[in-house]
C-alpha cells in the first residue's frame, strides 16, 4: 500500500509538470526514480501481452503489464489532471516568475543529481550529453515542418506520435511541441467537443509513438545505460532556458488557430527585468522557491537511494 500510494502521488506530479511549457512528466519521473520502470512498463504493453493471458490468465498478465506499478500511476495523472493541473494553469498566468523559478531549481538540481550518480562515465559520454543539449533546443524550430504533410489526418497521427514520444523524454513538453505544430488549438478544440474523428486519429499516433519509442528508449537504456541517461540529462539541461524566471518573448508566431508560438526570448538578470516590467522582479521569492525546488530533488533521491541500500544489505545477508 505504501508503494502504490508513492506511485501515485509521483504520477500526480508528473501529471501537474505536463502543463508547464518547458517541463515534461517524463522530467518527474526521471527525479523521482521510477523513468526505467515506466519505459519497461509501457513497453509491455502489445502483442506479448496477449501471450502472457494465453499462458496465464490474468494474473499472469496483470503481472506482464507490471499493473501493480502502472494503475496507481494513471491514477495519479489523472487525479492531477483534473485538480493540481488546474493550479498550476493559473499560477502560470498568475505568478509567472515564481512557478518557473521552483521548476527551474526542481529541473536543475535533478540533471545534477543523476549525473553524480553514473556509475561507469567515460569521456565520450560527452557526445550524448550534447546531442541532448542541441536536440532539445532544435526539436521546436523543425515541428511546423509537419504541416507539408498536407492532409489534416497524417498531421494528427505524425503530431500524436511525436507529442506522447517527446512526454516520455525529461525535458521536451509534448504540449510545446503540439504549440508549435499549430495542433495545440485544435487537439485541445476536439478533445473539449468530444470529435470523435480526431480523437481517433491523433489516439492512434500517441498509441504508435508509445509502441515504437518506448521499445528503442527501454533497449537503449539496457544497452548504453550511462550514454542514454547523459542523452536524456542533455534533454533536461536543454530545457532549463525554458524555465528561467526572468525572460523577454522577442520573437513568435501566430498558429492556424492564433495561437503564439515562442519562437525566441531574451534572457535578463533580475535587475533588467524589473526595468522592463515597471515592477518587482520578486528576486526573494523566486531565489526561495529555486532552492525549495533543488531541496526537495535532494529528499526525493535520499528517500529512492534508501529502499535501495536496504534491499542491498538483505541480499547480502541472504
């Protein structure tokens, strides 16, 4: 019970991160210890599955689809998105600069922590690390290349694929990437007004980047462990721009639907910013929260390496 209850309140994170531009769920869940566990789930979800049924019923499957890990996770996601995820929308319109301050010193201190943590670094992990880095400041200048597709249909399906992939990578937000596609508006339109046609198709794109990309992320991560997590470190360093408090939109652009899409900001010291905004810059409160943010990265990678120093001692007491 008190497993199922800290999956859930790690998936309730993960669900309230999706809606702030910048951060991903795939980001809380790589703080939170549980990233391979939740790649190795979802890979299991296919046709092995209906193996595992044939074989053994459904407790054979429930323990093939790992359901003990993987229901009190949707269930955290979901409770979020009805309830924090709302708090979180309106702290952004509300309190700009002191949300992206907690998630800066969140997103910052748990790429410093991971690192610390590799086992086996080698010089040329720096090569992953900086593929991460450029991959996530080039993903959202390539997304409205989507639009040649043409046909309203494949965009939905390419764009559902490429938003659930990128939510299963700390660091890159499926929904900034839709942002940029132009699909955020019309994705958010259909799923509000329940068009079935659309729900279908970009359902059908998240179901295919699921299957595929978790398959390579879960291969990659049992092959080239310490690459893979400097690759995704990378990702989550890439996005820290994203999050600093203290920023000026310089360039966009509007979407089909008018919907801005950022396109380039200007990053300013507090000081420069108070100027800008004819106000405060909050400086105090957003320093705390950044450090509110590292402090509880640090308790929450305390708590994960306990459980596993103790199951350690009971295998070499055994």
């Amino acid at each position: 019970m008190k497993r199922h209850t800290s999956i859930f309140l790690k998936g309730a994170g993960m669900g309230a991160a999706d809606a702030v531009p910048g951060v991903s769920g795939g980001t809380i869940a790589f703080v939170t210890g549980i990233y391979e566990e939740l790649i190795d789930s979802i890979k299991q979800f296919g046709p092995s599955a209906f193996v595992a049924w044939r074989r053994g019923g459904l407790a054979q499957l429930a323990c093939h689809l790992n359901l003990g890990f993987v229901i009190p996770l949707v269930l955290g996601i979901a409770a979020s998105l009805v309830s924090v995820a709302h708090l979180v929308v309106w702290l952004m319109e509300e309190q700009p600069v002191l949300l992206d301050a907690f998630f800066f010193g969140l997103v910052a201190a748990s790429a410093w922590v991971v690192s610390r943590s590799l086992p086996d670094w080698r010089l040329w992990h720096i090569l992953p690390l900086a593929a991460g880095l450029l991959l996530a400041k080039g993903l959202p200048a390539l997304m409205p290349l989507i639009n040649l597709l043409g046909a309203d249909y494949l965009m939905l399906v390419v764009g559902g694929a490429i938003a659930i992939s990128a939510m299963l990578l700390p660091g890159v937000s499926g929904s900034f990437l839709l942002l940029t596609m132009g699909l955020y508006g019309p994705v958010m339109a259909g799923i509000r007004g329940f068009d079935l046609t659309l729900i279908l198709q970009f359902g059908a794109g998240c179901a295919l980047g699921l299957f595929f990309f978790s398959r390579l992320l879960s291969w990659l991560l049992h092959a080239y462990h310490t690459a893979t997590l400097q690759l995704l470190i990378g990702f989550i360093l890439g996005s820290l721009p994203l999050l600093w408090p203290w920023r000026e939109l310089v360039s966009y652009r509007l979407g089909p639907d008018e919907q801005m899409i950022p396109l380039d900001y200007r990053y300013l010291l507090p000081g420069d910013y108070a100027v800008l905004v004819g106000g405060s810059a909050q400086l105090i409160p957003a320093l705390a929260l950044m450090l509110v943010g590292l402090l509880l990265v640090l308790a929450i990678s305390r708590g994960n390496q306990a459980p596993a120093r103790r199951h350690e001692e009971e295998g070499s007491d055994a």
